[in-house]
C-alpha cells in the first residue's frame, strides 16, 4: 500500500514540530516532509528524524518565497507524485500594538508571511494535492484572533496578527468554493505555549495576553493529538471552508 504523505510547514518548532511529532510516534506507512526555513539548524527534526527512520524528510521552506516553494513541491514530485495533507503552520506575531499604533511595514511583513506565503505555497502544491487518492486535504493553521466577532472587541494588541490570519481566513474558505475535491478549512489551535506565544507575552504591555495563556493554555502534546486528530477524521461536507476551532467546533468568522 502506498505510505499517506504529508508536508508540514513552519516544522522546525512549535506547533509545527509537535504535530511532527505526533504523526511519527502514532501513525503508520506515512512520509512526512517537514519545511524548515534553515534546514541544516533544525536539530530538533534532526533528532526526529533519527528516532523514526524513513518516515520524515527535512525540506527547505521559507513562507512566501515561490522558487522555494516550487523547489519543494518538485522534489516532493519526484519522490512521490502527490501529497495527501497540507498542515500550513508556517507564521509569525512579530509585533503588538493598536491600529494608532502600528507601522505599515508590521503589517506587510504579516501579510507576506502569514497569508501570502499561504497562498503561494497552496499554488505550489495544487499539482500534488490533485493526485492524492485518499480524501486530499489543505489546512492552514489560523488563530482565534482572525475572528471578527469573537475577542476582537477586547484590547489584544494583535492588530498585525489578526489582520493577517483573518484574511488568510478568506484564502481558506475561497479554496474550498473553488475545488469541490478538496477539504480545506482554517484551523485555530487554540491557546498554546510555543517560542511565539513566550515571545508575545514578552511584547504585551498590557498583560493580557499573559492572563490568557495561564488560564488557557494547552500542553502542547495534547493539542497536537487533538489537532491531528480534527485533521484526520475532517470532512468536506462537515468542515470545508468553515472556521474550525481545537476542540473540533466551528468558530464564528
């Protein structure tokens, strides 16, 4: 039987390694090809890869960079002809402040990388996706902050962030209308402590976002199982083009 392939994004730490993690502990005949942005520095998808021989392959991915992008897909093509699941965990939260606040060149920057680098990176994938037998699936990796309606009216400085995560929002559920063979939806992971949250709480001077991860925050192997788990037993008629949260609920846009 052929192995199930996947290809993670932003792999190298935080939720990106933990889901590694998770499908190489827990699942069978699979190949996983984890993007990192400096492939040689990535010691801990090394270790990974040592531990679990044949199942992972470490790539080079920077979000957004199309030739990087193209060079990955190709050797992906090469080794396999198709990809059957797409975790797009690859961003970052860099900067905190109010729209008085914020620099334009901040929310570029999320933008390029959070929903641009998306989108290329879908585009880069499209041909191998299409080849999938089994159920292919595209899930980026959004977050609570891209709802309109939910948190925003609290004082969160994520005016970049959320920004960026609601319209890589749109990207999602427009790749869903638009290719009826695929399940695509946006998945928010809910409150966990990475490099990126450590480093938002360092940046909040309002404490809040502090607060919030002490109170709500989930161990990061949990959240992986559960997130794998959401992923795997997704449907395009449940959860296509809908914003879907951890704990397996649709959140409002």
């Amino acid at each position: 039987m052929a192995p199930k392939v996947y290809l993670i994004t932003g792999a190298s730490r935080g939720i990106g390694l933990a889901l590694v993690n998770e499908l190489a502990t827990n699942k069978t005949n699979i190949r996983i090809f984890t993007g990192a942005r400096n492939p040689a520095t990535a010691s801990k998808l090394k270790d990974l890869s040592l531990r679990y021989p044949g199942k992972i392959t470490i790539v080079k991915y920077i979000s957004g960079d199309e030739e990087v992008n193209e060079a990955l897909a190709k050797e992906i093509w090469t080794k396999h002809g198709y990809l059957d699941v797409i975790i797009a965990c690859a961003g970052i939260a860099s900067y905190m402040g109010t729209a008085a606040q914020t620099p334009s060149k901040e929310l570029r920057n999320h933008f390029e990388v959070n929903t641009i680098g998306t989108l290329v990176l879908f585009q880069a994938v499209y041909k191998l996706l299409k080849e999938s037998t089994s159920s292919p699936r595209f899930i980026p990796i959004s977050s609570a902050a891209a709802s309109l309606t939910e948190f925003i009216d609290l004082p969160f400085q994520y005016t970049c962030y959320g920004a960026s995560k609601a319209a890589l929002n749109y990207v999602s559920r427009k790749i869903h209308f638009e290719n009826d063979w695929l399940v695509c939806f946006p998945l928010a992971p809910g409150v966990i402590i990475t490099d990126m949250a450590n480093a938002t709480r360092a940046m909040d001077v309002t404490g809040l976002a502090g607060s919030y991860q002490d109170s709500a925050a989930i161990p990061t192997e949990e959240a992986a199982r559960m997130l794998v788990g959401i992923v795997e037993r997704a449907t395009r008629a449940k959860d296509g083009g809908e914003f879907i949260n951890i704990d397996g609920q649709k959140m409002a846009w």
